[in-house]
C-alpha cells in the first residue's frame, strides 16, 4: 500500500486563495475519479471561517468535502469516517493543540491506520509539522521553540522559512546546537511529497 505525506510550509486556499496550484496537486495524487477529501481544523480551534473557505475553495473542484470538527462532534464513528476518505487535509494554527486534542481523542491512532491504509495526509504549517519528529512551532507565547510530534516522517520541520523573519536563523540555530534533528525547511508555497516515508518530490505554487 502507497503512503503519501504532502507537508507544505504555507499555501493552498489558505494562503494564496487565487492559486490553487498546491490544493490541485494534492488531489491529483488519489487514484480516485472523484476523491473524498476531508479538511480536519483542529488548529484553528475549528473555526468556522476557516471551514468555510476550505468548502468555497473546493466547491468546484472534482471532489466529495467533508470536515472533522473536534469542537462540535458530528459523529460518534470517527475511526470509520476518516477511514473512509481519500485525503485528509489538516490546516493551520497552534500545533500543540492540535496533538493535545488528538490524542484525547485518540485522533492520532486513527490517522496513523489510515495513512498505513493509503489515505493521503496533507496540509499546511501545524498540518505540516505534525507528521514529523519535531517541528519549530509558536504554538507557546515565548517565541519559536523544539515541539514533539507524531513521526510518522523522520526528522524535523520548519514551515513559513521565508514568510516569518526569526524562522531562518532559529531553525538553523536549533539545528546546529543539537537541540532539533536535522529536517526540511520549507518557503510558503512549497510542498514536500513523501512516498513510503521517503521524499518522492518538492513542488512550488510560485
């Protein structure tokens, strides 16, 4: 079974509305006519903006749209709903949460089985860094600090590289004092695509 992890350092309908280069290419990667995808909010506490503009996004893109929320449960059946998609989108805001909330809610596991099931991960900064060993996060209010996280990629993470000035020279800093494993930076715009846990190719919307 093909495991795909598309970890983008910011873009999509999130960050460049009026480029749907990056959302496309995720799409393209299921081998489903018309794939289900399902945007998962948790790090923007779901906000129901942000779940609006993922719907307008894809509205009119050849795919069925769902959406988990944590925060306002829709279903008691959440293994068997996120089994039965295509592609998981997760978007941005504060990393911690998000794993604090999935494993609560045993989230974690059961994306884990899904990716091992060949449902495609994806997503942007927190829905980025999340799959990797650590990621540079300003998930706490001190600034940009080493987080733990799922691993299901090895090594660490750095979105917004060129987007936020102090992201550059801590991620490097952190990186060469031995405090965070070596990794991946990635620009806005830019995506990794992993196969099988190993970096299949780098793709810019710009």
């Amino acid at each position: 079974m093909k495991r795909q992890i598309i970890a983008m350092g910011g873009g999509g309908f999130s960050m460049e509305p009026e480029n749907p280069l990056l959302d496309n290419y995720i799409l393209e990667q299921s081998d489903k006519t018309k794939p289900n995808i399902c945007f998962i909010p948790t790090a923007s506490g779901d906000s129901e903006g942000y779940i609006t503009r993922f719907y307008n996004a894809f509205k009119n893109k050849n795919c069925n749209t769902s959406h988990l929320s944590l925060f306002k449960c829709h279903t008691n059946k959440i293994e068997e709903f996120i089994i039965n998609q295509d592609i998981l989108y997760v978007g941005g805001g504060n990393t911690r949460n998000l794993l604090v909330l999935w494993k609560e809610w045993n989230l974690d596991n059961i994306i884990k089985k899904a990716y091992d099931n060949g449902v495609i991960l994806s997503g942007l900064s927190a829905g980025s860094i999340c799959w990797f060993e650590e990621g540079l996060s300003d998930s706490i209010s001190n600034g940009l600090n080493k987080l733990n996280c799922l691993g299901f990629l090895q090594g660490s993470n750095c979105p917004h590289f060129d987007g936020e000035e102090k992201r550059q020279p801590s991620y490097k800093s952190k990186i060469a004092n031995k405090e965070m494993k070596d990794g991946y930076a990635c620009d806005d715009g830019v995506g990794l695509h992993f196969i099988n846990e190993s970096l299949f190719k780098t793709i810019s919307s710009r």
